[in-house]
C-alpha cells in the first residue's frame, strides 16, 4: 500500500486589505464600544433598579448580599439594551481577534489590535460623550500610528 504524499501546495496567504480590514474591525470593536456601555452603566446608576428587600434584609448573611447585589447588577446591566448591544459588539471583536492571531503573526496583532482600539476609544468618547480631542490627544494619536507603521516595516 502507498503512502500519499503530504500536499507541498503552499495555503494562500490573503491579502494586506483583509489584514487592515481585519485589525480595524477588532480596534473598533473594543474601542467604539467602550464609552457607550460606560455611558451605560452610569445612568444605571442614575437610574436604580426595581428594590431587592433580600439586599437589605438584616438577616441575610453578608456573602449572600454581596453575591446577589452583584448578581443583579449584572443582569440589569444584560436587560438594558443600551449596555447590551455594545457589550456583544465588543465581545464580538474578541472572536474577531482570535481569529486573526490564528491567522497573522502574534508580534503584530496584539500591539496593533490596542493601539487601535486606543484610538477607536477617543474617538468613540467623542461621538458618545462630547468629549473635545485635545491637541496633546492628536499627537498622541500621531505617535500610535506611526508606531503602528513602524511595527509593520520592521516586519517587511
């Protein structure tokens, strides 16, 4: 009986446009995300829940009110949409990146991936919050992706 030969066909590598378009899809995800479940979680807290007499009750042991307000506070904060729709967008950039780092080299898709989702974060403040992008924030921006640029020269 013959052995088959492994395949010495080498697996097409895609394109540099999928490898941008991939980084900006994860950066976004983490960065855009960011403010608005802030934004989120403190009008939940401008905003209280339904009350929860276990919480206050004097015989409930310690552990148990700490264990239960945490419970609730997560499950309001999955009830609310305008918490729960950018946390599965985030989430999803999560997938995203592990995909690429099963695809692209590790040395470039962690600092690209943060630093993107760096700058993703200061924009997304100022859509969602108003927050002014001061000019020391633009230089820093700058120096981000000129070191992004950097990391990706080295490589080539």
């Amino acid at each position: 009986m013959l052995e088959s030969e492994p395949s010495t066909t080498p697996t097409p590598t895609p394109s540099i446009w999928r490898w941008v378009l991939g980084f900006l899809i994860v950066g976004a995800c983490w960065g855009l995300t960011t403010p608005f479940m802030r934004r989120a979680a403190l009008a939940k807290d401008k905003n209280p829940t339904m009350p929860r007499p276990v919480l206050t009750d004097p015989q409930t042991s310690w552990l148990k009110r700490k264990v239960l307000g945490i419970f609730y506070t997560v499950v309001d904060l999955l009830k609310n949409p305008a918490y729960a729709v950018p946390l599965l967008l985030n989430v999803t950039g999560s997938v995203w990146f592990f995909l690429l780092i099963g695809q692209a080299e590790l040395s470039l898709t962690v600092p690209i991936t943060n630093s993107l989702a760096f700058l993703f974060t200061v924009l997304g403040e100022w859509y969602a919050e108003g927050k002014v992008i001061s000019r020391d924030t633009w230089i820093g921006m700058a120096f981000v992706l000129g070191g992004i640029a950097l990391c990706v020269q080295s490589k080539t």
